[in-house]
C-alpha cells in the first residue's frame, strides 16, 4: 500500500497565521503609499494651476476673474477643479481661496477616497510659498509637499 500524505490543520493554521499577521503590517503600508502619490499628484496639479494664473495674469494684467463666472474666488476657469486633472474619482478638489490684483492663493481639498489624509488641504501663494492647513498634529508642510 501506498501511503497518503498531506498537510495537516496545524501546519495550515501557522500558514494562515502568518499570512495574517504579513497582510496586517503591509496593507497600512500600501494604504499610506497611495495617499502620499494622490498627495504629489495634486501637488503637481496645483502648481500647474499656478502657472495657468500666471498665464493669465499676463494676458489680462490681473488674477482678478479667473474663477468660475468671473468670480475672484472659487472653482477655476482656467484650469481643472479636481485632482486628478484627466479625470477619475476626484481624491482633491482644487480652489482659488483668494485673489486680487497682484496676487493669489490656491488650495486643494481632499475629497472622496483621499478625505481624512493626515496633511489636509495643500495650499500655493503667487510667491510660491507652498504650506497645508488642517493638517494632523506634528505633521509639518514638508512632509506633505
């Protein structure tokens, strides 16, 4: 007779176990690796909105009415209004938070799968001072941008 082999349960319990306990440690990993390329994505996003104002700026002599409608604050015109910009589930909604004359400020939201990020909202001056509000305790805008 020929005998049988297999594995046994104990044997398939410490292969699922360690399965466990690899799968717990590297998908919060995963998790974070993703929100931090949504995270540069909309950087990049943000700073191609800073160039479009610039454009415009030099056209019309003035930031003022390149929101949405003409407004000075808002959802652009000039530019997409969410990350990422060829289109997708928005992980950012990008903003004009302020403008005048001669200068703006910009901001990016996270929304839908990005809300909750530990760096909030980035922010973009016309001077090109980058920095994030809302963000969690400890965390700085270097980490962020």
């Amino acid at each position: 007779m020929k005998r049988q082999t297999g594995v046994s349960l104990l044997e398939l319990l410490v292969v699922v176990t360690i399965i466990g306990i690899i799968a717990a440690v590297a998908y919060p990993s995963y998790q974070e690796s993703v929100r931090k390329s949504r995270r540069a994505e909309c950087a990049g996003a943000l700073a191609g909105l800073g160039n479009a104002m610039e454009r415009f700026f030099t056209v019309n002599s003035t930031y003022l009415g390149a929101a949405a409608g003409g407004a000075n604050t808002g959802a652009p015109a000039i530019f997409a209004v969410s990350c990422p910009t060829d289109g997708g589930a928005p992980t950012y909604n990008i903003t004009i938070s302020a403008a005048t004359g001669s200068t703006y400020a910009l901001q990016a939201a996270p929304a839908g799968p990005q809300a909750g990020d530990k760096c909030g909202n980035l922010t973009l001056s016309n001077t090109g001072l980058k920095g994030v509000t809302g963000q969690s305790a400890g965390v700085t805008w270097d980490q962020c941008w």
